[in-house]
C-alpha cells in the first residue's frame, strides 16, 4: 500500500486490473486507503474509484453454466471446488492430491460446456475460469490508455491471464507509446507460469521485489 500510494501521488494513472470482482481486491487489499487508485475487476467489466463501483449485470450463460459446473466438480476429486464470481465460474484444482490430473481431467468437458454456451474458458495457476468472450485484461488496459492517453505504460503481472495485458502494451508500444511488461516469479513456488518469464521485459523474484520496484520507480520519478 505504501509503494502504491507513492505512485498514485507521482503518476498520471495507477490501476489495479484483476479478475476478481472490484470489491473484493478493495476489500482484500485495503485499497481504499490509496488515493486515486483505480481498480478494474473482472478483467475490466467493473471499474471502482474514490469508492464508486461501476458494474454491468452478468450475462446469462453464466447463470446457465452455474449448475452444470458444480456438477463437474461434485464428480471430480476431493478439494476440486468451484469459485462463483458473479460474471465468471472459476474451477480450482490446487487442494486437489493431484491438482494437475485434475485439472487436465475436467479441461475436455468444461471446454465443451463453455463452447455450448459461448463462454471461453481461461487456464491459469491451477484454475480453469468460465467468462463471457472477449473479456481479458489485455482490453482492459487497451481501454484504459485510450482514456487517458498515457506518455508511457509499466504493467505487470503475475499469471498467464496477465499475458493479455502484455501483448496489448507491446502493440501499443509499436504504436509509439513507450512500454514495459513485467513479470513477478516467485522462485519458491512450482506453479509459476513459464510464460510469463521468458514474455516480460524485466522479471522480479516475487511479491518482496515487486514492492521493492514500485518503491524504487516511484522514488525515480521524483516528488508529487
């Protein structure tokens, strides 16, 4: 929070984008104490700022796909649960004894669920997450600069849903907007996406060197 605060003071735009509803990373991260933070959640269906929330409603194959799901999951493997986020389904498989057999043993038929409904289906770390199309953070920070118009972009991530959003800052950084993807690697965790590594500009070993980038850019930029 504090290296956040820095920035917000110091930047034009400072934005968390995350798939979780707006709401609950304000909640979770105590984001609400950083000024002129924004937060795109649900990959940027929902925008919260200075405590507003502005939300869509869900689309209703989502609400079709809700009970199909949690028969999937009763039939597979003690820990495999499913997470409700209102416009998005999220299998989980990590308790599971064999997170990834289950994984690759529920991908087929929650593939052939979601083209049914015309829903797409996100792998990440040990998740497979039901959405409406066309909704990645790749859109959410293309809209974004082209709301605010940005002399440069920094973003970084740390799942393979965050490869979206660096493929739209290299576009737009062919553009003519300066750009850096980032990736936080955690060199103690087994689940860290490959991808993300060898995509990024820079790489950071985890959640302790992410803080200390963003204190140390900050402190770069200079006073508010």
């Amino acid at each position: 929070l504090e290296a956040l605060r820095a920035l917000t003071a110091r930047i034009g735009c400072c934005a968390v984008v995350t798939g979780r509803a707006a709401i609950d990373a304000v909640r979770l991260g105590g984001l609400a104490e950083v000024p002129r933070l924004h937060v795109l959640g649900h990959y940027g269906l929902e925008r919260w700022y200075a405590g507003q929330l502005d939300s869509p409603d869900a689309v209703p194959a989502v609400a079709r796909a809700r009970d199909r799901l949690r028969g999937l999951v009763a039939a597979a493997p003690a820990g495999v649960h499913l997470e409700d986020k209102g416009h998005s389904l999220v299998v989980h498989t990590r308790p599971a004894t064999d997170p990834a057999a289950a994984l690759a043993d529920l991908r087929a038929p929650v593939d052939r669920l979601a083209a049914e409904l015309g829903l797409e289906v996100v792998p990440g770390r040990f998740v497979l997450e039901l959405r409406p199309s066309g909704i990645d953070k790749g859109a959410a920070v293309r809209r974004l600069a082209a709301d605010r118009d940005p002399a440069a972009m920094l973003y970084l991530g740390d799942d393979l849903g965050d490869l979206p959003a660096y493929a739209a800052v290299e576009s737009l950084r062919r553009e003519g907007i300066p750009g850096l993807t980032v990736a936080s690697v955690d060199p103690r965790l087994d689940d860290a996406p490959p991808q993300l590594a060898a995509r990024a500009d820079l790489v950071l070993g985890g959640p302790e060197q992410v803080v200390a980038f963003l204190t140390a850019l900050a402190a770069a930029v200079g006073e508010p």
